[in-house]
C-alpha cells in the first residue's frame, strides 16, 4: 500500500475516533490477554482481570469518579461476613460497584437471603448477570445503575464495597445509607480510600477490622443516645 494511502487513513480514523481512542485501541492489540484465576477455573465463570472504566458504556457524571473493576479475594469476603457474627437468613448483600460480581457468586454461598449488585457499566452488568445465571443464582440481581442513586431496601443489610469509587460518590451513598430504618447494618470496605466518609456519619460506627487483614475496614449502625 502506498504511503499517501496509509497516511490518509490515519487522518480519516483520527478524525472519527479522535487520538485517545486510536490510542487505546493500539494498547488493547498489544496487551496480553490476563491467565484465568482459580475462581473462575473452578466455576467457569468471568470474574477476573483489572478492567479499566473508559472501556464501558457509561451513563452518569460520576464517570470519572469510579475506580476500575477488581475482582474480590474469595476467602477474604468469607471471612469479613464470618466476621459479624449474625444470622445472615435476614439479611440482604448489596454489592456497589458490583463490577463482574465476583463478590455476588461468593456472598450466594454464605446464607443470605437475597443478594443485590448495582453496577453502573453496562457491559460488566451484563458479564454479573451471565456469571449469576451460569451458577443459578435465583436470590441475586444486578441492577444497572449509578450508586450514588441507589435507594436501599428498608431491611437488614451487609454492604460491600471493593474500593469503588471516591469520596464524593462515597459521601452520597452515606447520606442514602441514612435512610435504612432497619436495625442492623453493616458496611465492609475493602480497600478503604474514604473512610472519613463513613467514621463522619452520626450513625455508623467502627466495628473493626478483619484480623490480618487491616485494608478490610467494617462499620455497622449504632443508635445514639439522646
């Protein structure tokens, strides 16, 4: 192919897909594909790799906000829910940022009594809910959604959150937390980079954190005096 002719392709593509997304379409073509992890070898599923955002569809300002999908430590979700100590047949798992839900298939294992997963890429809301039906999964949904616009059902509840987002999307999910009139509530954070938003709240406090484990924070609802 001539030189002119190659030239003027690059400058119709450029024009069209704009530099940004020539450049990541080049870093797509040379990077690896990712080894499956043994979660997903055991279950045949698609949970793993790093996924960053700008690959998705998403509808929301809070676009820039969101951290990139990680898939959860299996064991690491067991031992944080084991860690409560409670009857787990009343409560509902809420997953923000559920991403592949990962933590959705681990939580479907530990008793709870309906598990919710709010992701607002469509395309890894769609992979959470084939994962869902490839392990017949009927307690779990995934609701395609914004966090930060996420109403919680009025019922016991363990949230989870694998580092998702930042503090201004924590923040109103904090003031959404607020409205929960059911007694027992308990928020686990892997990976805490706002824990201020939570330890601020008049509401929540520090349950701890799980032993040996001290980038696994947990708060859970406190009535106050007065």
């Amino acid at each position: 192919m001539k030189v002119w002719t190659l030239a003027g392709k690059f400058v119709q593509t450029l024009r069209e897909d704009g530099l940004r997304t020539i450049f990541r379409k080049a870093l797509a073509r040379i990077k690896p594909p990712l080894a499956q992890d043994s979660f997903d070898l055991r279950h045949g599923t698609d949970t793993g790799g790093l996924e960053p955002l700008w690959k998705f569809h998403i509808r929301s300002p809070n676009k820039s906000l969101g951290f990139c999908y990680q898939p959860t430590e299996e064991q690491e979700l067991v031992d944080a829910v084991n860690f409560l100590h409670e009857d787990l047949q009343a409560f509902t798992f809420v997953d923000l940022g559920c991403g592949k839900g990962r933590a959705l298939l681990v939580a479907s294992n530990l008793g709870f009594e309906q598990l919710i997963g709010v992701e607002f890429a469509r395309e890894l809301a769609g992979i959470a809910k084939a994962n869902l039906e490839k392990m017949r999964i009927a307690n779990a949904s995934v609701i395609q959604s914004d966090a930060a616009d996420f109403h919680f059902p009025d019922i016991d509840t363990v949230v989870f959150l694998n580092n998702p987002f930042g503090r201004e999307v924590m923040r109103k999910v904090v003031a959404n937390l607020r409205t929960i009139r059911a007694g027992r509530l308990y928020v686990i954070y892997r990976v805490p980079m706002c824990p201020d938003a939570f330890d601020g709240s008049d509401f929540l406090g520090r349950f701890g954190s799980l032993p040996g484990k001290s980038h696994v924070l947990i708060w859970r609802k406190v009535e106050r005096s007065g």
